[in-house]
C-alpha cells in the first residue's frame, strides 16, 4: 500500500509542486498528485527531478474548464477539451505517471439539471473513448472522480 497527498493541499504556502515533492517526502508520503493544467515545460522538468531524487512516484489530475468541456453540445468546446486532454496525457506520460484523474468528463461545475443529461452523457462517453485510445499509446489510464 502506497499512502499519496494531493499536492494542492499546500497550494497557499505559494511554493512550486517540485518544491512540495521534498515536503511530502519529508512527511512520510510515498506518492503525490499533480495538478497537471498549470504545469509548463521548466516546471515538469523539476517535477521530473524531485520525483527522482526522492524515488516517489505520483499521479497525475485534471479538472475541465467551461471552454474544455467534453460534454457539451457545442462541437468546438467538445473538441478543444479532447485536445486540452491528450497535452495532460502527454505531460502525465512524461512525469511517467500512469493515471490522470480529476473531472475528465465534463466541466467543474457545469449544472446538468439545465441540459439534456442524455446527451452530456453520451457526449462524454464519446470524446473520452476517443481520449483513452490516445492515453493507452502512452500508457495512462483515465480516471473519473464524480464530483458534479
């Protein structure tokens, strides 16, 4: 058994995921959760570093925005949050992380009471058939954290 931290829980210390990895290390924790949207180029290579040079291992999560929606009806929102997706895989793959998980199938917040739940479902299903196929190229799995 592994005992891991989401890293978004020392988020107001204003310190660099990098720089919390040393800190959950430090704690006792075997692997971390990174929130993967906010992470450019330079901050994944001193992720990649941490992870490293404490041996931990970490996860990788996501949470869709209104504009990545790959739920919605409007085809280019659908669209722009598959390829919004298949960067975080990349990046996940990257960190050699073997799983993103978070809201990978809708928007944070987005009220379903105001849409046809039949179709966010099913647009959903889709995009994220079309996303896992990319994610298993890279060996990452996608998770769904039910929070809506």
């Amino acid at each position: 058994m592994k005992y891991g931290i989401h890293l978004g829980v020392w988020s107001r210390l204003g310190k660099k995921s990098s720089e919390l990895i040393y800190i959950a290390q430090n704690l006792g924790f075997d692997c971390v959760e990174v929130f993967l949207p906010t992470l450019d180029d330079r901050e994944l290579q001193n992720i990649k570093k941490a992870l490293k040079d404490t041996g931990m291992s970490c996860i990788s999560g996501v949470a869709l925005s209104e504009e990545y929606d790959v739920s919605a009806y409007d085809e280019k929102r659908r669209r722009n949050g598959i390829n919004f997706l298949k960067k975080c895989i990349e990046k996940a793959a990257s960190l050699e992380s073997p799983l993103i998980t978070g809201i990978t199938y809708s928007s944070w917040g987005t009220p379903p009471e105001k849409y046809d739940r039949k179709t966010l479902w099913l647009n959903s299903v889709r995009s994220l058939k079309e996303v896992c196929k990319y994610a298993k190229k890279f060996g990452v799995e996608i998770g769904v954290e039910a929070v809506n």
